[in-house]
C-alpha cells in the first residue's frame, strides 16, 4: 500500500473479481472519498473484456453529444449508442443492446462479484479471526476440563475471575493495524471509527458471552456466585475499555481495564496466607459481582461508560491514535 492508495496489486484483483471480499468491500468504502484511487480501478475496470464493449458505448455517447445543442437530440443520442453496440443499424433494438452489455458486463458464474450482505458480514472478521477464537474455547474448555478431570473445586471461580476480561481482549485484537490488513483504508471510509468498533465488539460479544457462560453452567458450584454473574462487569468493562481509548488508544486501554480487574480479583486469593486459593477467590468474586446492590453498581457504571463513550466518539475518527 502506497500511503493511504490502494496498491496496484490490489485494483488488479478488484478488477478480475479474484480480491477478497473483506479485501474488496473495504476497497469499494475507500473509493467513496479518493478520487485518485477511483481513477485507476476504473482505469483497470476498462482494460477488462467488458470495458472495452462499454468504452465503445461511451465514445459513441460523447460523440453524440459533442454538436451544439441544437443539433443534438435525444433521438440522434440513442441512434449512436445502438451504432456502436451492435454489428449492423438495421438490426439494432433496445433489447439487443441490453443483451450485449450485459453478455460484456457480466463475468462467468465462478467470478460473479459476490453479495452485498455476505461482504459485510465479512467486515466484522476480523473480531474472529486469528488466535482470539481458540483463546475463548480454551478459556471455556480448561475450566471445564479443571472441574471435571483434574477435580479443582474452584474451576467455576476461576472462570468467572477470567471471563470479564475475555471480551476486553477481544475488543483489543478485532481493531487495529495489527489485526486488519487494509485498516487504513477501511479506517478512511465513513463506515470507520467508532462504528467499525462497535461492530466489531458486538460480534466479540455475541461470541464470548454464551460461550462462557454456558461453560459456568456445566461446572459444579460450590457455592459464590453464579454463572452469569460475570456479564454485567464483562460489559462494563468492554465500555470502560472502549472510553478509555478516547484517551490512551485502544490497546493500552484494554490492558489497563483487564489487568486491573485480573489483579483486583486474582492477587489477593494468590496471596492468601492459608493456602486455601479456592475459598479466597469465591469470597472475591461474591465482594465484587454477587449481590442485587452489586450488579446494580455494575449496571449503573456500565451506563456511565456508555455516556463518555458517545461524548468521546469523534477521538476514535483519529487513526493514529489506535
């Protein structure tokens, strides 16, 4: 990539239908602002098979159109492009010419241009893509495999402990350069800043909180709170994460919230003088996330969140900052 332009490999594959569709819907949202790189892709949309048919009708169109206006008429205009579209004057037709654009325009079936919805779809990716996923099934599964193998009675603690920060990380690993090839050109469309990372992070919560939670469900419960009790400080979290970023870029405000959680909960059950990490760790978590008046707290701070999210979401149009 040549600064924020497209690199020229990149319209060469646009323009042969072989770019991908994460690829080319970011292209296609960068074409919207950059006349410069709009140029080229048409220029390499031309040197294509159907370029040259619709170069033809465009030549025939302009010449149509070059006599003053006087003399031009709509008549002459359309007389021109069925010249230009078919072999012979008298066999040309509305229906003719449609059949031969279309016949130019339209490549074979396995290098059809695919849909709109899917390509969209395909925009969130990356907040499942690369080693995030398997984290979030590892989470889940070693606290299973914790309870029900190795016989660790404070498997459901424990996961509950991690949890909240699952989603935090996700956050941090879905947006950025390090986790999109074309960042900056997707960055540049109107669909990015803060709305390309909600985006984003509502696909990483939709993946995480079932799975987790479904996983608390299946451990055995000793006591403390319980499966889902995590969810409310999970997503006050994800927000405080993503207000934070306003200030601090993205990255290291994730790592401030999630290791300020870890540490707040896991330090002091690790140091716990009796050994008893289990027990320490369940009457954390009860402290922090069990209770009607807690969950209440998180809730009100989650909202909190929220409102300096939507005050701070013109720092998230600044790329450098992420």
């Amino acid at each position: 990539m040549t600064g924020r332009h497209a690199p020229e490999t990149l319209i060469a594959r646009y323009a042969d239908g072989s770019l991908p569709d994460a690829d080319a819907w970011s292209l296609e949202k960068h074409l919207e602002s950059c006349a410069s790189c709009a140029g080229r892709v048409s220029g390499a949309v031309r040197a294509t098979a159907a370029g040259a048919v619709l170069a033809d009708v465009r030549d025939a169109v302009l010449a149509a159109a070059t006599p003053a206006p006087a003399e031009a008429t709509p008549q002459d205009l359309r007389d021109a492009v069925l010249a230009a579209a078919t072999p012979a004057p008298a066999e040309a037709a509305p229906q003719d010419l449609r059949d031969a654009v279309l016949a130019a325009a339209t490549p074979a079936p396995a290098e059809a241009p695919p849909l709109r919805t899917p390509r969209l779809l395909w925009a969130a990716a990356p907040a499942v893509r690369g080693a995030w996923l398997p984290a979030v099934l590892l989470v889940a599964l070693g606290a299973v495999l914790l309870a029900h193998v190795a016989g660790f009675s404070g498997a459901r603690s424990l996961l509950l402990a991690v949890a909240p920060v699952v989603p935090v990380a996700g956050v941090a690993l879905s947006y950025g350069r390090h986790a999109d090839p074309l960042h900056e050109l997707a960055a540049s469309t109107p669909s990015a800043g803060l709305r390309l990372v909600l985006t984003r992070t509502a696909v990483v919560l939709a993946v995480s909180l079932p799975l987790l939670t479904l996983a608390g469900l299946v451990l055995p419960s000793p006591g403390g709170p319980g499966a889902a009790a995590w969810l409310l400080p999970g997503l006050t979290l994800t927000l405080a994460a993503l207000a934070l970023g306003g200030w601090l870029g993205l990255r290291t405000a994730t790592a401030v919230t999630g290791g300020g959680w870890l540490c707040a909960v896991l330090a002091p059950a690790l140091a716990a003088p009796d050994g008893a990490v289990a027990r320490h760790l369940s009457d954390q978590l009860s402290a922090y996330v069990g209770g009607a008046a807690t969950q209440g707290g998180w809730a009100a701070a989650a909202a909190l969140c929220a409102v300096l999210l939507a005050a701070r979401r013109t720092a998230y149009d600044r790329l450098e900052r992420f």
